[in-house]
C-alpha cells in the first residue's frame, strides 16, 4: 500500500472516530440539509439573476435591431424627398449617410447585446440543470432522514431490550422459580395434611358421640324393663 493510501486510510478511520462520537447524528444530518437548503436559496436567487440579466440583453438587442431599421427607413425616405425635389441631393445624402452610420451603430449594439444574451441564456441553463439536481438532492436526503429517524427510534427501542434481557439472569431465574415451585408442592402437602387430620378428628367424634348414643339408648331399655315389671306387665316387643 503506498503512502498516500495509508494516509487516506488513517484519516478515513478518523473520521469514522468522529461521526460515531456525535451526540446526535440525525441532528448534525437535519442540519446538514438546512445548510443544502441555503445553498438551494441562494443559488435560485442567482439563476433568477442570471435570467433577468438573460431578458434584459434580448429586449436591448431587440430594441436595437428595431432601432436599426428605423434608420434605415429614414435614410429611404431622405432619398425619396430627394428624388421627389423636396430635398437638396447633396443634404439628402448627407442625412442618409448619417441614418446609415447610426443604423450601422445599432445593428452592432444589437449584434452584442444578442450574443451576450446567449451566453447569458446558456449559464442561465447550465444553473437551472445544476438547481433542480440540487432539489432533487435534497428531496431524496429529507426523505432518507425520515426512514432513518424511524430506524433510529425502532433501534435504539430493541437496544433497549436486548440491554434489558442481557441483564436477566437466566439460571438464577430458573433457580428462582423452581424453588417457588418447591415451596408450592411444600404448602399443597401441609394442606392436604391438614385437611386429613381434620377428617381424622371428625371421625372420632362421630365414634365418641355413636358411643355414648348405644349407652343412653342400653340404659333407656333398662328403665323400661323395671317399668314393665313394677306395673306387673310381662312380655313384650320391648324384651
């Protein structure tokens, strides 16, 4: 690589160093494009002069081809006073010739300021192509500023994201809800113990009161009996 490629290289990369240290890229870009739009103002304030300049030297060139022929019409009617013997010949030629001098005068003035004109006209068209390429830049920049900004904003949100989900630890987080789960098995299992112990005491309660219900119904056919046998009653469905 030769010298001179290496030093582009190097200034290259320092201008990437540069860009990429900008706090606000699309910032420095939306005012990169003002700037273009200036630039756009003032060269449509130059093409406007241009072509003022452009119509003023075809009006002055028509208005001296005019001229021109005025003088030429005049010295024609000086010879015809001439010839008419309305006018010495010697004065006629005398006025002809300076009509014709002047006419001579004029047609070269209109000759300039004609030739003029198409150089005017010419640089006039030259800054119009240069103008409208210019808008065009400046069109297709707005428009690539707008899909950059939603970029940008779509980009610095899954920035966001993945920062936020680069942060998550996954293995304490699976620790974490396994343990969760461990902790729910543990308390189903205390209430359903719970809930066994409670049918558990239900159930001898049932035996208690069944129990002592066969002891007060026994005594009750006790006291029937001795009943039935004071009263002198034998037999029956009771014995």
């Amino acid at each position: 690589m030769g010298l001179f490629q290496r030093i582009f290289k190097v200034a290259q990369s320092e201008t990437h160093a540069v860009i990429d240290k900008l706090e606000d890229p699309i910032k420095m870009t939306e005012q990169g494009i003002r700037d273009l739009k200036l630039d756009l103002a003032r060269a449509l304030k130059s093409l406007a002069e241009v072509k003022a300049i452009a119509i003023r030297m075809k009006k002055d060139g028509e208005d001296q081809k005019a001229l021109a022929a005025d003088y030429e019409r005049k010295a024609m009617l000086l010879l015809q006073k001439a010839q008419q013997g309305a006018l010495a010949p010697a004065e006629a030629d005398r006025l002809a010739t300076e009509a014709l001098a002047r006419k001579e005068e004029a047609s070269k003035r209109a000759a300039e300021f004609l030739s003029n004109h198409q150089q005017q006209q010419q640089l006039s068209d030259q800054l119009q192509v240069k103008v409208e390429k210019l808008k065009q830049t400046i069109n297709k920049y707005d428009n690539e500023l707008i899909t950059l900004k939603a970029r940008a904003r779509t980009a610095e949100s899954m920035k966001k994201i993945n920062k936020q989900m680069a942060q998550v630890d996954s293995s304490s987080t699976v620790a974490m809800l396994e343990k969760m789960k461990n902790k729910v098995a543990e308390e189903e299992s205390l209430a359903e113990a719970y809930g066994q112990l409670a049918d558990t005491t239900a159930s001898v309660d049932e035996e208690i009161e069944k129990a002592l219900a066969d002891s007060s119904h026994a005594a009750a056919k006790d006291s029937l009996g001795e009943l039935k046998k004071k009263m002198g009653i034998t037999g029956g469905a009771g014995n």
